[in-house]
C-alpha cells in the first residue's frame, strides 16, 4: 500500500514539476510535441531493462511486443497524426497495471516481466496526466506550426 501512494505521488511529481513544466517553458511548441511523442519509445524500452534485472528473460518476446506497439504509435503520432497520442498514454498506463496485477495471474499464457513495488502506480499517474496533457495542448502545438511555416 505504501509503495503504491508513493509511487503516484513520484509520478505526480516527475509528471507536472518534471516534465510539464520544463517542457512548456524551455521547447518550441514543435519540439514539445516530438518530445511527448518520440518519449514513448523509451518509456516502454525501460521494460527491456527489467526483464534483464530481473531475470525474466522469457518475457522479451511480450516485452518487444510491447516496445513495438508503442514505437508504431510514437511514430504515428509524430508524422501522422497527433491525435492518437493522449490514447497512447492512456494504454501505456494499462500496460504499466497489467504488469503488476496480472503478472502472476496470467503467467501460465503471457510471460510478462516483474516490476518494482510501486512502479505501475508511478506509471499510471505520469501516463495519464500526461496523456491530458498532450491532449490539451495538441491545439496550441498545431496553431504555433501553422504559424512558424
């Protein structure tokens, strides 16, 4: 319970303070935007990275999967369509929970990764606030390029 409310106080505060803030203050509103798209990419690579500290080595054909999706939606996101990227935060979060609620449940047909205590509960408050963000200022990021072109 405690590693739960502190990590989404964690993601509160890398979320608003740590991203949002710096973000909005220090990039060009298209720069921020290939920002909160292209961090996708290594957002879901972390994954990587725990299947290896952890051991979880039959986990990297789940885990790959899942840098794929989300690589073809940062992607998409970034030379497609924007829209699709407050979506792509939100089933980010879903990923981080499904991680740490299922990973017992459903081992015997999805080998998923272990995480650390508290991390989907991180994830899920930087994921979703996020993901509003972007949503709310994808508007602001498509004004200002139509201006700079």
């Amino acid at each position: 319970m405690a590693s739960t409310v502190i990590g989404l106080l964690v993601g509160i505060i890398i979320a608003v303070p740590g991203t949002i803030m710096i973000t909005r203050r220090y990039l060009k509103p298209s720069t921020e935007k290939a920002f909160y798209a292209l961090s996708l990419i290594p957002i879901a690579l972390i994954y990587i990275g725990f299947t290896f500290y952890y051991g979880d080595v039959d986990a990297l054909p789940s885990e790959l999967i899942g840098v794929l999706i989300f690589s073809i939606f940062s992607l998409t996101a970034q030379f497609i369509s924007l829209k699709i990227l407050p979506l792509a935060y939100i089933l980010h979060a879903v990923w981080d929970v499904f991680h740490e609620i299922f990973v017992k449940v459903i081992a015997d047909n999805i080998v998923w990764t272990q995480v650390p205590m508290g991390y989907a509960a991180f994830c899920l408050a930087y994921d979703i606030i996020i993901g509003y963000y972007v949503y709310i200022s994808i508007e602001r990021w498509q004004i200002k390029e139509g201006e700079q072109t």
